[in-house]
C-alpha cells in the first residue's frame, strides 16, 4: 500500500517522527494503526449503544442534563 502525501505534510511528518525519535513510516503505521484501533472501538461503542436503545435502556434527557452539569463541578 502506499500513501502521498504533499511535500509539506511530508516535511511536517519528518519533523515529528524526529522529534518522537522514530523515522517517518514507523511514525505514520503506528498512526494509522491506532487510528484503526480507535475507529474500531468507536462503532463498537454506537453498536451497543444500538443495541441499548433497542432493548429500551435510554436515560431521560434531564437526567442527561444533571449528569453533564455534575462533571462540569467535579
């Protein structure tokens, strides 16, 4: 597979990868792969939220509102 990028996004990734101390394709697989990884535990995450609708699991929209505005406080 490959991948093109422009000559300054080529010249942003080697900056990064030299200051993270890794060359460049080393730095844009782990990106890519942790990318994957938190795509993957997204859809799962709105899968079960899906599937909680469904079988009738919903929070009422004020307790929704009380729970946001007591994380704000903490």
């Amino acid at each position: 597979m490959e991948v093109r990028f422009t000559p300054e996004q080529e010249a942003k990734l080697s900056r990064i990868a030299a200051h993270a101390g890794i060359d460049t394709e080393n730095l844009v697989r782990d990106a890519a792969l942790r990318l994957l990884e938190e795509e993957e535990k997204f859809r799962a995450a709105v899968q079960e939220g899906i599937e909680q609708a469904d079988r009738g699991e919903l929070i009422e929209d004020e307790d929704v509102h009380l729970w946001l505005e007591e994380r704000e406080r903490s």
